[in-house]
C-alpha cells in the first residue's frame, strides 16, 4: 500500500519517505512477489491433473494470473475504482477457467482474491470471504471426479485458509491505516506547536514594543518640549530614550529566542518613570516581598501591559498598583477604556488563564479604570 498523503511538514517527510521506498519501483513487487509461492500448489495440481496442451493451458492461466495480481498489489489503493474491480473481476474469471484443470487446487487461488479485497473494502469483503469459504469447501465436495485429488492438497487448501488469510490482511491494512494517521497527527502537533510559537512571539512583541514604543514616544515629547527651556533635562531625556531603544532591541532578540527576564521589581521601576514622563503620579510599591515568587514574573506582565495602557489610552492624572500574595490591581483616574481590541489584553488573558487566574478589567466610580489579576492560591504562574 502507498501513504496517501502528501507530506505537509518535515513531521511527516521521514515517514513517507520510508513508505515509498517500499511502494516504488521494484520494490512495491518484493512482498506480493514472495506471497506467489503459494501458486506452486496449484501448479503442482495442474501438472498432476492434466498433460500435453491441456496442461500447458493450465499453466499459462496461472502465470497469467500471477502477473495480474502483481498488477493490482503495485497499482496501490490510488488504483481507480473502475480500473481495480476490472482487474478484480478478470482474476476471479481466470480462477474460475482454472477449476477443471488444478481441481482442488485452484482454490489456492481464492487466498488472493481473498486479500485482495480486504485491502480494498475492509471489513465490508466479509460475505465475499464466507462465499469463497463455502465455495472452498462444497464445490470439491460435490463434484465425485475431484474426491481423488483431496487427500493430497486438502491439508494446504482448506475453507480455515482462506479466513485466515482474510484476517491477516485486515490486520495489516489497519496497521497502515494506524501509520497514515500517527504521520497526520504528527503533522498537526508540529502545525499546532508552529502556530502556538508565532503566537507567543506575537503576543511576546506586542507586549515588549507596545511598552517601549509607549515610554520612547513619551519620552520624546517631553525632551521636545523641554529643548529650549530646560537644555540640559532635554539631553539627558533623549539619552534615556536611546537607552530604551537598545533595551527594547534586546528585549526583541531575547522574546524571539524565547528567552525573556521580566520581573515585577524592574516592571515597578521602568512603570514608575514611565508615569513620571507622562506626567501621571505614580503610587507604586517599593517592594515586591508580598508577592509568591512563582507569581512574580506574570505579575511583571500584567503591570507592564496595564501601565502602557494607562499611558496611552487613560488621559488619568494618577495612577496606583497594588499587590497581595495572588493578585495585582492597577487603578487610575482617567476616563476609562482599554483602547479596545488589538491593546494586548487578549494575550494578557491568555497568560493569565494559563496560570490558572482570571482577569477582571472595567470602569470605577467615579471615573477611571481598574484591572485586576487574581489568581488561585497554590498556583504557579
């Protein structure tokens, strides 16, 4: 049998490669070629049944329908409908033509026909294996002239052969049906485990240059505004901006290696230049000793994720973080909103829920907004 499918990923590309060594050239011949000794037995009856041009016409018929079933094994299951059940049924008929000439022993023929349509139907060939069966046994039965030829090819040619071979082959057909489908399961979780990647270094990007990006433009701005009355403040402004803009190129490269250092004390320090440059007061804790250690990183995501958006989109004049063992909370006084989709609170969920936690984000009274992270004591983040 061939594999049918193409290989869409190098997950797969070994597998079938394996496979076509076996079911290309003249190497798909080898097995059904081997599995051709057992036509010995019939052109063993023929020669003992027969002599001169009947025996060469005996002979000729199996030779025959060898060659057609190496015909049919090598044309694979891409074989067309029309085209194996054609040479189905020209097999069937060349066993039928063999009867008068093997006796008892063409039935040895059946165990072909037999596996042939097994790889083709399944389990489905179940009345065609009864009926090959029953022919096996009832016909030399019934017909006096053959009793003779039963004591010497009976024990090789029995009814028990021909569903023993039936499942023999089903067995194998299953196992390549097991193969082709372990090749596409390994193609999806190499296609889902690419995917899953892109999605992280986009989440990953969005997080590291939206938080950048924010503080060097805020930044810019102010050293803008700065230049003439406060010369020296400027430079040393734009000297912060370049190196935020080394940082960020570094923390790029690192978010696509997958290798990130983001802690929620350097989070608190960056956040709280980052609000001073905006003009925000800040109200930030000094210390992160309350908080679980192994909730330390993804809180340094979250404050990271929700002081950007109090830059960019809350217009708050101050802005206050508080942190317990399991949870974090950023609340401003601005008017509110999370500058809808595409913000990074949709990635915030996802890392979020991956720890077990929940996220609850919306307006307080009287004005501004509120985003909370809390998580289940005992998690890991």
């Amino acid at each position: 049998m061939e594999a049918e499918a193409e290989p869409g990923n190098p997950a797969e590309a070994d597998w079938l490669e394996r496979q076509r060594r076996w079911t290309q050239g003249w190497r798909r011949f080898v097995v059904p070629a081997v599995f051709l000794v057992y036509l010995l037995y019939v052109a063993g009856a023929v020669a003992s049944n027969n002599d001169g041009a009947a025996e060469i016409a005996g002979e000729a018929i199996l030779v025959g329908f060898g060659a057609l079933y190496l015909a049919v094994v090598a044309s694979g299951p891409r074989a067309g409908s029309w085209r194996f059940w054609t040479l189905y049924g020209v097999l069937f008929v060349l066993f039928v033509a063999e009867l008068p000439f093997a006796r008892v022993g063409a039935f040895v023929m059946c165990l072909y026909i037999t596996a042939l349509t097994v790889s083709r139907i399944g389990t489905r060939a179940a009345p065609i294996v009864l009926a090959l069966a029953l022919a096996a046994l009832l016909v030399p039965l019934a017909i006096p002239s053959w009793h003779q030829s039963l004591s010497s090819t009976w024990g090789t040619v029995t009814p028990v052969a021909i569903p023993v071979v039936a499942i023999a082959s089903l067995g194998v057909l299953q196992v390549f049906q097991s193969n082709r489908e372990l090749a596409q399961a390994r193609a999806e979780l190499a296609r889902l485990a690419a995917e899953n990647e892109r999605f992280r270094i986009a989440r990953d990007l969005h997080d590291l240059l939206g938080h950048s990006l924010t503080t060097i433009t805020v930044k810019a701005g102010l050293a803008r505004r700065l230049g003439e009355a406060d010369p020296a403040r400027s430079h040393q402004e734009i000297a912060e901006v370049e190196d935020l803009a080394r940082r960020s190129l570094a923390d790029v490269r690192a978010a696509v290696a997958n290798y990130r250092d983001v802690t929620l004390a350097g989070e608190l320090a960056t956040g709280r230049e980052l609000l001073r440059a905006a003009g925000i007061d800040a109200d930030l804790p000094r210390a992160t000793d309350a908080v679980d250690p192994t909730n330390q990183e993804l809180f340094g995501w979250v404050v990271r994720e929700g002081l950007t958006n109090v830059v960019r989109h809350a217009h708050a004049s101050s802005c206050s973080v508080r942190l317990s063992s399991c949870a974090v909370e950023i609340v401003d006084d601005g008017i509110g909103g999370t500058g809808g989709p595409g913000n990074g609170l949709a990635g915030l969920r996802e890392r979020v829920a991956a720890a077990g936690g929940v996220v609850d984000a919306g307006p307080v009274q009287p004005k501004g907004w509120r985003l909370r992270v809390s998580l289940t004591p005992g998690s890991v983040a």
